[in-house]
C-alpha cells in the first residue's frame, strides 16, 4: 500500500476513534454519509467538463475520501475493511476481462467487450442465485433516474426496442408535449384536483423520459448537458444581477417585464463576444 493511501487510512481512523475523534465524523453513519458521497462523484464530473486538472485532482481525493470512510465505519462493524474494497474491484476486473487477464482471447472492438461484460455479470447474478433473464436486469435503483431512464432506453435497444433515430424521437416529444400542455389546463380549471395534479406529473414523467432518449440517439450525455445548462443559466442570471445593480436597483425590485429586457441584454452581449 501507498505511503500517502496508507496515511489517509490513518487519519480517518484517528477520526472515527471514540477517544479523541472528531465528533462530528463520530457522529456519522452510512446514511448520513451517503449524499455527500454522491455530491462529490458530481463535484469528479464538474471538474473533468470544466477541464480543470487541478480541480480534478482534488475532487478525486474528496470521493476518495468518501470510500475510506464508508470502510472504516464498514471495519468498526466488522463487515469488511479497505483491504477487502480494494480485493474485491480488483477480483471483479480481472473476472470481467477474461479477454485481457484470462485465456479468453482479445476483443478487438468495443461492442465486443460489452457484449462480453453483460454475460459475465449475468453469470455472476445467476451465481448469487438471482434468477432474472430480463434485458433490463441489474440497473441499479439508486442511479439518478435521468440516467437510469437513459440505461433503461439503452437496454431496451439492445435487443431492438428502440426508435429507428431521432426523427421519431423529435415527433414523440412534441406528442407528449402537447399532452403536458393538455393536463396543465385540466389542473388549471379544477384546482386541487388531485387526480389532474397526478397525471401531470405522469404526463411531465413521459415528457423527460423522451427528452432523455433524445439525447441517447443524439449520444449526449444528460448530465453534461444539465450540468452546461445550468452553469450558463447561473452566468446569465448572475449577470443580470450586476446589470441592475449597476443600473441603479436590485434586480428584486424591477418587474418581469424589465428583468427580461436586462436577461436579452445578456445573452446579445454573450453573442456579440462570441462574435
């Protein structure tokens, strides 16, 4: 092991130790600690689109952080430790590259590795004695659901579900779109109907749920896609922010009318640089 791996183990032993421990890493358990190792697997990827080496060098230690320390909670209650994390990927890989570790030949495409990957996980469900054969089996239920609905499109397509490219895609979404539209009136007509809020959210499910296999037969990745989206509604907003102060009031104060005059300006200002 890593000298420095072997001091990050140390530290959050030191941590978690009852007599003079941090409290509030005492305090902690694999619930609590669970969103923020999601957050800094989201911090990994904001730093790898942003292309920022020196950020992606410090988010990695933070969801390393987070591994080491669900083993160390995991070795107080005497399931398994670090050292069994580590064995465990590292048997998983060799199992799963049987073209590369084992006797099983190279692949000499892609496709040809995951095609290869699946049945091998399939093996292994069916060693645990899970007895599932659909197409669809072994998707996590704790993936974000973008991206287990984008996984389940994919799936599906394998065995030939799928549209035949994004023409279709495009005249579904306007479908839905148009039956969003539909709900969104039934509810403004009967308000607090709970029955018309329901099928709006079913409605605004089916919505997202095409969007995101758009952008599957686009081969764009939802999450890089949200993650600009947002960053260049942030810079905009932010921006018109300093616009109106600059103007002479918070934005806070000026009525919709004024502040999408000032978020026009914005965007014909962010066109104009990048002319």
């Amino acid at each position: 092991m890593s000298t420095q791996l072997h001091r990050l183990l140390e530290i959050m032993a030191k941590l978690r130790d009852p007599e003079g421990g941090c409290p509030w890493d005492l305090a902690q358990d694999f619930s609590t600690i669970a969103p923020y190792t999601i957050e800094e697997a989201y911090e990994v990827a904001d730093a790898i689109d942003r292309g920022d080496m020196d950020g992606l060098r410090d988010e990695l230690g933070d969801l390393l952080l987070q591994v080491v320390f669900h083993a160390q909670m995991a070795r107080e209650a005497g399931h398994f430790g670090f050292e069994e994390v580590a064995q465990a990927i590292a048997d998983k890989m060799e199992r799963r590259h049987p073209h590369v570790f084992g006797d099983d030949g190279r692949h000499d495409d892609a496709d040809a590795v995951r095609a290869s990957w699946e049945e091998i996980k399939r093996a292994e469900r069916s060693a645990a004695g899970v007895d599932d054969r659909s197409a669809l089996a072994g998707l996590s239920r704790g993936l974000p659901e973008w991206q287990r609905a984008v996984k389940l499109q994919d799936r599906a397509a394998r065995v030939g579900f799928d549209w035949p490219g994004p023409a279709p895609v495009l005249d579904k979404l306007a479908e839905e779109l148009e039956e969003v539209r539909a709900e969104f009136e039934a509810v403004a007509a009967a308000p607090g109907d709970a029955a018309a809020q329901a099928r709006l959210e079913t409605e605004l499910g089916d919505l997202l749920f095409v969007a995101a296999n758009l952008a599957r037969h686009a081969q764009v990745d939802v999450g890089t896609a949200l993650r600009r989206a947002n960053r260049k509604f942030e810079r905009r907003f932010r921006a018109m922010e300093t616009l109106s102060e600059r103007d002479g009031a918070p934005l806070s104060a000026r009525p919709l009318e004024a502040q999408d005059a000032l978020w026009t300006r914005v965007k014909d200002a962010e066109r104009d640089g990048d002319g």
